[in-house]
C-alpha cells in the first residue's frame, strides 16, 4: 500500500524540541522530494521545508530557520524534522507529502501527489 | 497574509458550477506551474490539479482548471454535495525559494 505515516506529534513546552518522523511504504522512497506541510487549528496549509530526494539540498520557510531541521534516511524509508526552540505559534497538524517534480524539471513544476494523515504538535505551557 | 489570494468562501446550488480563484504575481503563478489541493473536513489534503489544468487519474473531468497571467482558476461542474471541502491553490514563490499555498477557499453547497 502507497502510504506516509507520520508520527512523534503530542503536547509539548515553549522552548523545548521534538521530533517528527513520516515512514514512507509501497513506493520507493529514495526517488522523491519529501516535504513537511503544517496546518494551525482552523487555519490553511502552510509549506515548512522540503528536501531532496538524496538529501543534497533541502528548502524551508523563513518562520522554522534555524529552528527545525529537515533529514531523511533513504535505508528506512523516513523523512524526519528536527524541531528546536517551539513556539505556540508551532501548534500545527503536520503533514509529510510527496513532492512530483513535473515537466519544469525544478521547483516551479513541484506538486504533492500523496499526503500522510498527519501528526498533532501542541505548544503550550 | 498568503502571497496567493483566493475568496474565503463560495458556494453554489448541488448541479451548478462554481469556480475559485487564485491571484498572485509574477514571482509566482506568472512563472510557476499551479497546483490545487481538496481538503474534505477532517482529512489530509489530495491533489486535485497539477501543472496548472492537469487532473491525476482518479480526478474526475469535473474538475478543470486554468491560468490567465498572475492567476489561476480551478473550476468545478455538476456540483455534488460530497465537493463540500477547502480548496487551496499552491506555487512555487521564486522571491522566496520556498513554496506558498493560498489562504483556502471553503465550498459550501446549498
């Protein structure tokens, strides 16, 4: 079965770190971009980070930098984020998603063709 | 604030046609492909467009989309009440090196 499952999400202080894993299954995995998307309570999607499929450059938001750090490990199929110094404004279902380069050949051809169920992260004190 | 603009909300009668709109520039949409994503309430999104006006198999022909200059369109026909959802658009924004989504879109079907 083509899937993402993601996990590590739970309720967590401001200041402290957590990490997020997405297992990859049915599909092979070393060949995509993997990217994090994360969604408020009530509120849209907002892309987080992105890295490639051999983990030679990776992509993220201005709010996260220096702050969460992206990683895979194509040996066990998982995509990972590093998450430090959390915020409450880092309270957010996050989503693992399978980036699609298209016919572009780069960025401006990406598109995510398989979403995971996602992982609640809740900063509060 | 996103980059890409669309309307909070649109609705339409189940058989009728609604369309979303999403407005950007030319850092995104006017040089990017568009791809749209349907998030039905309580679940992960699904694509619904790539590449500006490409459905995925599985995507019924209902579903189009378009791009006129800075914007994009998704269109949706013959509409079910089972297309009760948000709907967001998403690009490659250049000035960032980093994706962006529009602010969503929820469809209510009266």
């Amino acid at each position: 079965q083509v899937q993402l499952v993601e996990s590590g999400g739970g309720v967590v202080q401001p200041g402290t770190s957590r990490r997020l894993s997405c297992e990859a299954s049915g599909f092979t995995f070393s060949n995509y971009d993997i990217h994090w998307v994360r969604q408020a309570p009530g509120k849209g999607l907002e892309w987080v980070a992105v890295i490639c499929y051999d983990g030679t450059y990776e992509y993220n938001v201005e709010s996260v930098r220096g702050r969460f750090t992206i990683s895979r490990d194509n040996s066990k199929n998982t995509l990972y984020l590093q998450m430090n110094s959390l915020r409450v404004d880092d309270t957010a279902v996050y989503y693992c998603a399978r980036g699609v380069t298209g016919s572009s050949g780069g960025p401006g051809g990406w598109y995510f063709d398989l979403w995971g169920h996602g992982t609640l992260v809740t900063v509060s004190s | 604030q996103s980059v890409l603009t669309q309307p909070p909300s649109v609705s339409a009668a189940p058989g009728q046609k609604v369309t979303i709109s999403c407005s950007g520039s030319s850092s995104n949409i006017g040089n990017n492909y568009v791809s749209w994503y349907q998030q039905l309430p309580g679940t992960a999104p699904k694509l619904l467009i790539y590449e500006t006006n490409k459905r995925p198999s599985g995507i019924p022909d209902r579903f189009s989309a378009s791009r006129s200059g800075t914007s994009a369109t998704l269109g949706i026909t013959g509409l079910q009440t089972g297309d009760e959802a948000d709907y967001y658009c998403g690009t490659w924004e250049s000035s960032l090196s980093g994706w962006v989504f529009g602010g969503g879109t929820r469809l209510t079907v009266l």
